[in-house]
C-alpha cells in the first residue's frame, strides 16, 4: 500500500512474451487455507513432469496478505506465483505482479474464489491447477485500480480482480463475523445482510464518468466490476468481460418493497437465466427505476460522508472519496491450455 495524489493514473502493460521468460514457479500460500503437505506434493509432482527447477515458498502472513510475499518472489527471478489462498491473497498477490513480466496461476481456496469463478477455472482440482501452473497457456486481463481518499486526507492506491463496492455489500462484510465465517463461510453473510438491512442510510455523493461533468446522486449501492460473476452463480454485472478494456457500474436505487422485487428480477432472472442463452439475452429489458448499469474506463466519485467500502470481497475501511480506473491488459494469468 502506498500514498498517492488523487491525479490521473499511469498504465503499465505487460510485453514480454512468456517463451522469453525464465520457467520458475513460485507458490504464495495462506498457510490457514490450503493443506500444505498435499499442496507441496503436487508441486513436487508437476515441476518434475514439467521439467522445471524446485519451485520457491513463500507464506502469507496477517501482517503481509501477500504483497512482500510476491516481490519477493518476483525478485528471486519467478517466472509464474502460484496464488494458494482466498480472494484476499489473490489481489494481494495480482496488485504486485501486474504490469511485469510474472504470470499468476491460481490455486482456488477459500468461500469465494471470484477471479478463477469468472476465469471457469476448476475450483477444487489440486492437481489439474498445479498443472496448469507449470503447462498452461497464458491469457492477459485487465486490472481495476483505484485510490481511496480517507477522512484525514491519506490516500492509498490499491488494486482490485473482481469489484469495488461501497454500500450494500461493503456494509454487510464490515458486519460479517470473521469467526462465524470461518466456520460456515457465505451463510455468516446472512446474519450481517439483516443488520444491514435495518440501515435506511443511502449514499450521497458527487460523480464524473470519464471526465464528463460531476453530477450528484443518491443511491443505495454502487459497484464497480471489472467481471461480473459473484458465488451462488449470481450474475450481478452481466455484460462485464474481464478484458474488455472497462469497468461495468451497477447502481441499486430501490424504493421499499417493489424496488427489491426488479432488483431481484433482474439479477437473479434476467442476468442469471436468460442471459445464458442467446435467445434470453435479447429478451432482456432495459435498465428499471430500481437498479442502472453504466460503463467506463475512469470514475472520480466524493461522498457527502465517510462510507465502508470493500474491494474483492475484503472490507477496506472507509472511503470520503474515491478515483478507479481501468489498467488494461496489465494482468497475465495462466491457465489450463485448453481453457
């Protein structure tokens, strides 16, 4: 994490090809996440197979979720990290690696697993992603970047795979109990969803779109995605390509009861029903009263006051104001070769 100005951002790209790169794996792990002894055995497995040298480790820890792990590794001449853990360690790991030359291979873990849900990857095949790590082909994506404006005037740069959300969903993981999610996973989401759900506080905040004119809005969530596919096979940004060079923005607005009833129609119908078939997506209807879509590559946003806000799932404090915009193709991800 570092301090920055609110200021336009500078892309970096990834160009180096992959058969250019030196073949050494490394392994980030969230020692609370994976079982180790099998996890170091597929390795030791698949780096034999694939002919290359004995893979590095390096463990996460609460005072590094990631970021020292992965320069580490990137210093120590790793060519692909292997990202065992959640969502967490994954953008921990990708806010590192993105724009150089190191491909991330993922080794899904936890409740979540957003980035390689939205990838197709194999959620609970140890030894088919080890492969992959070590023999897939590499696919570059896009990153979402954004500064995060504190009330003391501290801004902090972060990166982000999946989303970036302030209301609804960046309420309910500030009242998620960490405990009862370790122990149950989404369904501690539930008791934190009713205590949110008494909380009649919209937000209130100023935008500009791609540096059009600032308008002001009051509204019950905003997310932000650069994909759009949440566990439970819920669709929440339907049209959101993780490459596609912009974010997808979705607003929820509703007003009592009728407004829950098209939120939930569209996200859960139209988004995650008909748009699986080409007939169905046609069939779509436009944007309701309740819940827009917009899309982008920069959104500036200021709230009329402090605000929760989460990042990939992960609670990040709160937010007076917020820049995110678009880092387009600075991710390379590996992935299984016939994906």
């Amino acid at each position: 994490m570092t301090n920055t100005e609110l200021t336009d951002p500078d892309a970096t790209g990834n160009g180096t090809a992959p058969e250019a790169r030196t073949r050494l794996a490394a392994v980030v792990y969230n020692p609370i996440k994976v079982d180790l002894p099998a996890l170091k055995a597929s390795v030791a497995t698949e780096e034999s197979a694939a002919g290359w040298p004995e893979t590095l480790w390096f463990e996460t820890s609460k005072d590094d979720p990631g970021q020292g792990a992965a320069r580490q590794a990137i210093e120590a001449g790793a060519s692909v990290i292997v990202v065992a853990g959640g969502d967490g360690t994954v953008r921990a790991v990708a806010e590192i690696v993105h724009g150089t030359v190191c491909a991330l291979a993922l080794l899904p873990s936890g409740t979540g697993n957003l980035l390689a849900r939205n990838l197709k990857l194999a959620l609970d095949d140890l030894d088919g992603s080890i492969r992959s790590a070590f023999t897939g082909t590499d696919r570059v994506i896009d990153m979402g970047m954004i500064d995060i404006e504190r009330a003391d005037r501290r801004i902090d740069r972060h990166a982000y795979l999946v989303m970036a959300g302030l209301g609804l969903d960046a309420k309910m993981l500030a009242n998620t109990d960490d405990d009862l999610k370790a122990k149950v996973g989404w369904l501690a989401y539930v008791k934190a969803m009713v205590a949110v759900g008494q909380d009649r506080n919209d937000l209130h905040f100023r935008y500009s779109l791609d540096k059009q004119p600032a308008q002001s809005m009051r509204a019950h969530t905003i997310m932000v995605g650069n994909c759009g596919l949440l566990p439970a096979e819920i669709v929440l940004l339907p049209d959101a390509v993780v490459d596609d060079g912009h974010f997808d923005i979705v607003v929820l607005k509703p007003k009592g009861v009728l407004g829950w009833v098209q939120i939930v129609s569209k996200v859960i119908w139209e988004n995650g029903v008909l748009s699986r078939t080409p007939l169905g997506h046609r069939l779509r209807t436009k944007d309701v009263d309740a819940l827009n879509y917009a899309t982008g590559t920069e959104l500036v946003l200021r709230l009329h006051r402090p605000e929760e806000i989460e990042l990939d799932g992960d609670e990040f404090g709160k937010a007076v104001a917020l820049k995110t915009w678009i880092d387009p193709g600075s991710l390379t991800v590996r992935v299984p070769s016939a994906a």
